[in-house]
C-alpha cells in the first residue's frame, strides 16, 4: 500500500503563532523583557518549545539549560490551553489529502509535536480522521531524524516503507527520510522556504496543488 507521511508544524500547519505565545508566556514568568516575535521568529518556533527557549535566553543574555529545562514543561502547558488560537493549515493541505486517498494513498503524521498535544491539535482543527495515524516525538522511544517514528506512522497506517515518502519542511525531516531510504519532499511555503534547495530533498512544492502528482510520480 502507497503511504505518504507528514509532519505537522510547518508543514500541514504554520503553528508558529501559538508556539511563540506559549514562549513570551513563558519569558513573561521569568521576569525578562524578551519577546519572540511571530513573523520573524517562526522558522525557530517551528523547531520546538526548546528551540524558542533557548534563542529567547540567548537575547536576553541569561542563556540557562537549567531554566530551559524548567520553563519547557509550563511552555508546553501554557501551549495546550491555547493550542488553535492563531494556527491555521496551509491553503490547500487537505485538499492534498484528499487527493492522494483518493488515488488508494493511505496518508498519516509523523511530528516531534508530543502525542497528545498532535493529537489535540488535529482534533481541535477537525482533521484528525483524515489521517490514518500519528505519531509523536514521545510514542516511542526515539524521535525524528531517527526512522523508527516514521516506519511506525506508515506501518500504522496500512503501509510498507518501501512504497513510501515523507513531506516535510526542515532538515530533520529529510535527514529521517535519508534514514529510512524513502523520497523526501519539502515544502517551499514555510518559515524556512528558502533554505530548502540546499537541503537536496527529491522534490519541493511551493503550494499544495503540487503535492499529489509529485507523490504520485515518486512512489511509481
């Protein structure tokens, strides 16, 4: 069975603004005058909670594992109580979706979004049934660039590996394509759409539109 795997931020969603609210809160709590912001921000709020932690600390010159590991579990909470104010997917991501189901492609998610929170996510956002699974960065023991989270998002989606690509938009994901020998595409839309020719992945979309005959035509 053909199966094309997503990540979800930045790629089937820009969960930027919410992601970056969630860290103001959080700097807000530590008393600093940083504050991330949502448009020039957003490549690093869509690398993680640690990521946007880390870069606040860094402007501030109060750089601290010890906060980051302190703050990121209120980062996370403060994230899940206002996870669908601002994010909003990508014109035409579903309708990608479709598309592929339609032509027997069973579709899932593979992120380094904790589970549960994906899960709220796609639920809050009404698309969670449109995927066949999902796998987060905390379902098993390891995470994306790793292969395993990818073989289990397409294994659990009805599908083998071998007659599989990933749809991503950062380094991570075609590193964890490379990892599990399948194509990778890479959305050219995001945050970090410039930087995506460098990265050498098998095709690059600049809109949704592309996405089903560029997947189709990789998985012949």
């Amino acid at each position: 069975m053909r199966t094309v795997i997503f990540d979800l931020d930045g790629t089937l969603a820009d969960t930027s603004g919410d992601l970056i609210a969630a860290a103001n809160h959080c700097f807000d709590l530590m008393g600093f005058a940083t504050r991330l912001d949502p448009k020039g921000d957003a490549g690093t709020a869509l690398r993680g909670g640690r990521a946007m932690l880390t870069l606040g600390l860094e402007r501030e010159g109060q750089m601290s594992a010890e906060l980051i590991d302190r703050y990121y579990p209120v980062l996370l909470s403060a994230y899940g109580d206002a996870i669908d104010t601002h994010t909003v997917l990508y014109p035409g991501a579903m309708e990608a979706v479709e598309a592929l189901k339609s032509n027997g492609v069973r579709v899932g998610i593979c992120t380094n979004k904790p589970e549960a929170l994906a899960q709220t996510l796609m639920t809050r956002l009404g698309v969670r049934d449109a995927f066949a699974s999902l796998i987060g960065a905390d379902t098993l023991p390891t995470r994306k660039p790793d292969a395993a989270p990818y073989v289990a998002a397409v294994e659990q989606a009805g599908g083998v590996v071998a007659q599989s690509c990933l749809i991503g938009d950062t380094v991570t994901d075609r590193d964890t394509a490379r990892a599990a020998k399948v194509p990778c595409v890479l959305v050219g839309f995001g945050p970090s759409g410039e930087d995506m020719l460098a990265l050498e992945p098998d095709a690059i979309i600049q809109h949704f539109d592309e996405l089903p005959d560029v997947a189709l035509r990789l998985l012949a």
